[in-house]
C-alpha cells in the first residue's frame, strides 16, 4: 500500500507539500498540483482520514449520544442525522448511553482522543460542566430532546407542554370525562413538561385528584404496570393519555388482559408519534413529534456550529400534531362506527 512518502518521492516534492495539499491548508502552485495528483493516480494513493484529521485537527466526524437505542423514537432520530450528515460528508459514529451516566462519560473521554469534529446528545444525564469541557477542548455540542441543567448549549426539541394538552383536548372532545395521565420519569424535562401540560388541563375538573397520575418508565412494562394500578384505582376511569407511545402500548396490552374494550370502555393517546402506533390493535392515537425533522435540524446546527457559521446558542422548538386514530375514536362515551 502506498504511503504520502512514496507520493512525494514520486511527484518530486516534499511530504509537507503533499499535505499542504491534501489538507488544503496552503498555497500549492497548478503545475505541482497536477503532479501530485498524477503520483496518486500512478499509486492509487488513498489518504488516510483519520491522519488527515490529526494534521487538520478536522476528521468530518460528528457523535451521536442516544439514552435508550432501543425505543423506537430514537433510530428514527439517529436515521435524520445520519442523512444530512452525510449531505454535508460526515460520518456519524452512534453511542448508546442506557441513561448510565458513567457510561455516558466514558464515551466522551474516548470522542476527545478521536479528535470528534462534534457531539450530539440526546442526554439526560449531560451536565453543563461536560458541555464546558468539551467547548474548551473545541468541540462543539448541540442538543436533542432533552435540555441540560443550566442550558450552555443549542437544544432541538418539540413542544411537550401544548403536546399534552392537545391530547387531553381530544379525549375531552371524544366524550371521555375521567382521564388519567401515566407519567415519565421526572428526571426526563420531556416527561416533566407533559405531566405539567395534562395537569394544566384537567385540574379545574370536578372529578381531578393527583390519584389519576401514575409513573411509569417510557416502557412497554412500564405501561402495562401503571395501567394495573390506576384500573384497581380507579375502575371508572374512561381515558389514558400515556406519556410516551411505549407506554400507550403497554395500556392497550393491559386493557385487552383485563377485558376493557378500547375505546368502548377506555380511550388510549400515547405521545411521539413512533411507526408501531400504526401497528397495533387498535391503531393508536398519538401526538406525533416531527421526529425526522428533529434529527435533521441537530445535525445542520451542529454542521454550522463546526464550521463557524453558527455562533449563538438557542433553543429550537417545533410544532407536534395529534393524530387520531381508533384507540379514541368516541362519541359521547360510545364507541364510533
């Protein structure tokens, strides 16, 4: 395999001028540059990115930190990434965090020695000194879903608060007057703000108690144990507004165990707007997040932060839309034809 010596050797030139000119990082005369180009050509010399990178202190390498790989919303937020990533010719290397702080840690100790042009985080356990740390050493940091204590960075996420109270406004539509909240974990801001955005909405209600709020862990299992316990609860309850689509579906999976018809009995509206939704029996209503456009957005921002063409940090919040499907589909506590 050739070496940047051999081309040298070959084009007749210094090693310092053939980086020059891999890295474009001074002036190289026409008549040295097709020299150099006919040694590649003669060598089928290919340039080492990564050493590239080291000389320019530049790989075109971002990193995408995602808490939980596993729940459907995130891979559709590293796929948008990746696509305009790629656009702009960076490479995306995905980390799994598991919402483990150690683990989340170590993985950026490893991105500062891969000289990473840029790290997205959809975090929860991201602290503003991580983010001093990282603008010290150069890389930038932009955000995703989630917002860091003490915001120092730019963050993309969607409208939780208006999200929840659109879902409440549809069940409320549907006819339904007993609706229930499963809850996130409240270390989550996403979760916190669409706690915030059903209470909002329903606290002015005759029937309103804190007993119609459960936690649950933005999973299926999660889902299906709250459910448990808000039916034992309250058997009258006519609505389940869950905080994340995961959890939506562990509700259906334990209504249909208890023989509750949804929506006959009980209406269901999760929050994300994942593909499963579509999958399941009934197909489930959900306030969708423009998960695409999300993933899309970060890594523009993160490109512009790396190139200097983005200076100051805001916070970018899009729009979610409900959309309704049979598991709400009621008329005055019936169910629709």
């Amino acid at each position: 395999m050739a070496t940047i010596r051999d081309v040298a050797k070959l084009a007749g030139v210094s090693v310092a001028t053939i980086s020059r000119y891999l890295n474009k990082s001074g002036y190289v005369n026409v008549e040295t540059e097709q020299k150099i180009k006919k040694a590649i050509e003669a060598l089928n010399y290919e340039p080492n990115a990564v050493a590239r990178g080291l000389a320019g202190k530049k790989t075109n390498t971002i990193a995408l930190i995602l808490p939980d790989i596993s729940n459907p919303f995130f891979p559709e937020l590293a796929r948008a990434v990746e696509d305009v990533a790629s656009m702009y010719g960076y490479t995306v290397i995905l980390c799994n965090s598991d919402d483990e702080g150690v683990k989340e840690k170590s993985y950026i100790e490893v991105l500062k020695k891969k000289y990473i042009d840029g790290i997205i985080f959809a975090s929860n356990t991201l602290d503003s000194s991580d983010v001093e740390q990282m603008t010290k050493k150069g890389i930038p940091v932009v955000c995703l879903d989630r917002v860091p204590p003490k915001q120092s960075c730019s963050v993309v996420r969607s409208k939780n608060r208006e999200g929840a109270k659109l879902a409440v406004e549809h069940l409320l539509d549907m006819g339904c007057r007993k609706i229930a909240h499963i809850y996130g974990p409240q270390e989550f801001i996403t979760a916190k703000e669409r706690l915030a955005g059903y209470e909002e909405s329903v606290k002015h209600l005759d029937w309103y108690s804190p007993t119609f709020m459960i936690q649950g862990d933005f999973r299926i299992e999660g889902g299906i144990r709250a459910t448990e316990l808000l039916m034992e609860r309250h058997p009258d309850v006519d609505a389940i507004f869950a905080g994340n689509d995961l959890m939506a579906v562990g509700a259906l999976k334990a209504l249909h165990r208890m023989g509750v018809q949804v929506p006959g009995q009980v209406a269901v509206c999760g929050f994300d707007g994942i593909g499963m939704t579509e999958i399941t029996q009934p197909e489930l209503t959900t306030v969708a997040q423009p998960i695409y456009e999300m993933g899309a957005l970060v890594s523009r921002i993160l490109i512009k932060k790396i190139e200097g063409t983005l200076e100051a940090d805001q916070t970018y919040e899009l729009d979610v839309a409900l959309v309704p499907r049979e598991s709400t589909l009621r008329r005055n506590g019936h169910e629709s034809s």
